[in-house]
C-alpha cells in the first residue's frame, strides 16, 4: 500500500469518527448552549438567536483553534481592560491576543457584557428582541464585523437552523442549567423529529410523549407549551404536531380551503396547518357547533 493510499484511508477514518462522535456540529452546538443562550437574553437582551448563530459563526460551532485553545467562542481579544489569562495567535495582525476562559460559558457571558457596556451598541438593545435581522444588520452597520457578509451569514443560520425559536423562550431555573441524564436520554429523539408546518417548529407526536417532558427539553413554560396547541389539558394524540411557537392566524399562501375527511374536527385541522383554533374558527362561523361531514370546505385563510 502507498503512503498516499494511506493518508487517504487515515483522511477517511478521521471523517467518519468525526461523523459518528459529533453528529451535525451545528444542532450539537444548539443543543449544548441554547439554555444559557435563553438565559442570557433574558439577563441582557441580546435575541438568543444572535447569540447561538454568532457561536457558531465565530467559533466554527466549537471547533475553531480558539475556542478549543481558549474556550472563547466569539473572538473577544484582550483590549486595555483585560486582567485574565491571555491567548495569542494570528489574526488581522500577526501573535494577537485574544482574551483565555477557563470554560466555554465565561466567554458566553463576557460577550454579553462586552455588547451591553459599549455605548455604541446601545441602539441594538432598543430592538425588539424578535428582531434578529435588526440585530443582524445592526451589529454589521455598527462596526462589529469586518466581513460585508456577516448579517447575511447570522441571518441565514438562524434561518437554517429554525434559532428564531428560541428568542419566543421563557428560562427556567434548574431545568435549564442542568437536565438530568435520566430526562435528557428521554428526550434526546426529540430534535431528529423536528419538522416544520406554516414556518412554525413543532414535534410529531408519540406514544409517550407529555407536553411537561417537551417542554422541559425546549425550556418553554408548559402552560405556554399548551397554550401554543390551543390545549385546555395534557393529553397528546400520537401523530400530532406539538408546536413550540403560537400558531398562526391563517395557513401559507396556496393553503386555501381544506376538504373534511373522516375524522376531521376543527381542532385536528388547526394543528394540521398550524392555525390558531380560535381563527380559523371564526374564519367558518357558518360550521361553529356543527359536526364536520365529509366533503366540508374548511377556510384556510
């Protein structure tokens, strides 16, 4: 066997590990890092959306020789009012030094800090906090980028990954600083069941499944969780989308009128396309207490 023959299978093994341990690095590094995102938002204001998506951006999702040298995972050099450990390396200029954490989530904090203490940034926090393409803009605009791409680049990861969804998110205590193994197991096929209805997130449903173990994976209050799905009780229906965001008032544009199919209750059809109950409800006040029949037109919009 060559040596170049190999390097290659040595390249290929490396890859594969690299799959097989890490998955997608992008929704580890959510996974890892939404709650103190949320909580973070919450102290500061910063949309946990910036947050996640500029961690990822900076940090190459954690992989960067930064954050794993330095555990900083949003670029933060030294500056005149720096007493902590110091990392060098090359940058824009040659051996800068950029500021060295003793854990990954003291750079989380410090950044937040580092946004909330400079005056020129203070525009941002005028924003809504659902306002991640302001954020975006504005961080670009304001100087804190040298890349002419970077608000397009935060904003097409949050899009991408759905981070959005996060900035809607209500910490809690003890949940979301540390969920326990025996949950966190449980729980863990949640995200590979993630899918999106009307540019809503939610989870199809199993057998199982409880809206308070949903919602202590996701960080959302439960009575909100519940609320989202238009529920007056905890019980799930297997198949069912439960929806981490408040529903809409109407379906996407194409989704006009639904043809009732057995089975069909105005509630069924609301989760279907992720229309708030009470909408499409009075959008068909002419069926309002009447038992669906086949053949039905239901309005959409």
């Amino acid at each position: 066997m060559t040596s170049n023959v190999k390097c290659l299978l040595i390249a290929i093994l490396l890859i594969i590990n690299t799959l097989s341990v890490y998955g997608d690095p992008r929704k580890d590094f959510v996974y890892k890092y939404r709650a103190l995102a949320v909580r973070e938002m919450h102290r500061t204001g910063i949309p946990a959306s910036i947050k996640l998506a500029q961690g990822i951006l900076e940090s190459g999702s954690g992989f960067s020789d930064l954050a794993v040298k330095a555990n900083n995972h949003f670029g933060i050099k030294c500056h005149g009012s720096w007493k902590g450990a110091r990392h060098y390396q090359d940058d824009d200029e040659e051996n800068e030094c950029f500021r060295h954490y003793e854990r990954p989530e003291e750079s989380w904090i410090d950044h937040s800090n580092f946004l909330l203490n400079r005056p020129w940034y203070a525009p941002l926090f005028e924003l809504e906090r659902t306002d991640y393409k302001g954020w975006a803009k504005g961080l670009k605009s304001i100087g804190y980028a040298t890349n002419p791409e970077y608000a397009k680049l935060l904003i097409s990861i949050i899009e991408e990954e759905q981070l959005y969804v996060y900035d809607t998110v209500t910490p809690k205590k003890k949940e979301t600083e540390q969920v326990s193994e025996k949950v966190e197991g449980k729980l863990d096929n949640y995200r590979i069941r993630e899918e999106t209805r009307n540019k809503l997130l939610c989870i199809e449903a199993k057998e199982g499944d409880t809206y308070e173990n949903i919602a202590l994976y996701y960080g959302i209050d439960v009575d909100k969780l519940l609320s989202f799905n238009d529920k007056l009780d905890n019980t799930i229906t297997p198949g069912d989308c439960i929806y981490l965001q408040k529903k809409r008032t109407k379906a996407l544009e194409g989704y006009e009128v639904h043809e009732v199919k057995a089975g069909d209750t105005m509630y069924s059809i609301s989760q279907y396309y992720g229309i708030r109950l009470d909408n499409l409800q009075r959008n068909n006040y002419h069926l309002a207490g009447m038992k669906l029949i086949e053949g039905d037109k239901v309005s959409l919009r």
